[in-house]
C-alpha cells in the first residue's frame, strides 16, 4: 500500500487567479411620465395583464378598464398617452375605442397580446425588452411629448 502525502503547494491562492463574478447591469427603467390605459375584455386575463405591465413599465400610471364603456370613460375623462389592447379579443380590433385611438394622433395605441403576458414565464424575457422599448419616450413624436409638459 502506497501511502500519499499531501503537497500543501498545490492550493496556494497565488497559483489560482479567482475573479468575482459581477451580475450583468440591470437596466434602470423609468416610466413614470407614461400615462397608460389598458382595456382587457376577458375578466380572467385582467390581473395577469396588470401586473405584468406594473412589472415591465415601473413607475407608469396604468389604469386598467375592463369593458370597452369604461376605457371610453376613462379615456374622456382623464389625458392618456398611450392606450392598450388585444387585437385578437373579440371586437376589440373593430371597437369605438380602437377607431377613437386611431382617430387621435396624440395618443400611440399599443397591440398586444395578452395571453404571452405572463411575468412568472421566464421565457418572455426575450417578448420582454421590444414591449419596454414599445413604451420608450425615445419613440414618442416630438409633438406628443409637448403635448405631454
């Protein structure tokens, strides 16, 4: 039987060059200018579709409507700066509201799809990022963004 002895030399922390691993930056997101108003019409999809978009637009006032009476009202009644909808609801893409959205150049209507708005599925992280850029105030007319001081 060979006994082995230990060579201490072989550990030595100068033979081993350990570098800390820093996480990759987080991007700082900040859309507290937005103003945004969602109209979902299936009532199962709203929370998820909420807090999704509290998620990926922090700071944003997003108000949700659950019917196509109330996103009107809302839309009379207070200024938004950008509206969105699931074109593939039913009706939606033939609704008053889209046609009023359509109809005023001062308000950007967002598509989206809600059923892929999922925050807990990790593999939207890659749907993620163009929906956030969707929402950039780089992407704004200039005359929105008067519009909006």
């Amino acid at each position: 039987m060979v006994k082995l002895e230990e060579d201490e030399d072989l550990f030595d922390d100068d033979d081993y060059d350990f570098k800390e691993e820093k996480p990759a930056p987080q991007h700082n997101y900040d859309y507290k200018s937005r103003r945004i108003l969602v109209w979902v019409q299936e009532e199962e999809s709203l929370q998820q579709v909420e807090e999704t978009l509290a998620f990926l637009l922090p700071l944003a006032t997003i108000r949700m409507a659950n019917n196509e009476e109330k996103a009107i009202d809302l839309s009379e009644k207070e200024e938004w700066d950008t509206y969105v909808v699931d074109l593939t609801e039913e009706d939606v893409s033939i609704s008053e509201f889209v046609k009023r959205a359509n109809n005023n150049p001062d308000i950007m209507l967002v598509a989206l799809n809600y059923s892929r708005l999922n925050r807990d599925n990790e593999q939207n992280e890659v749907y993620f990022e163009p929906i956030r850029k969707l929402f950039d105030l780089d992407n704004l007319s200039k005359d929105q963004i008067e519009s909006q001081k």
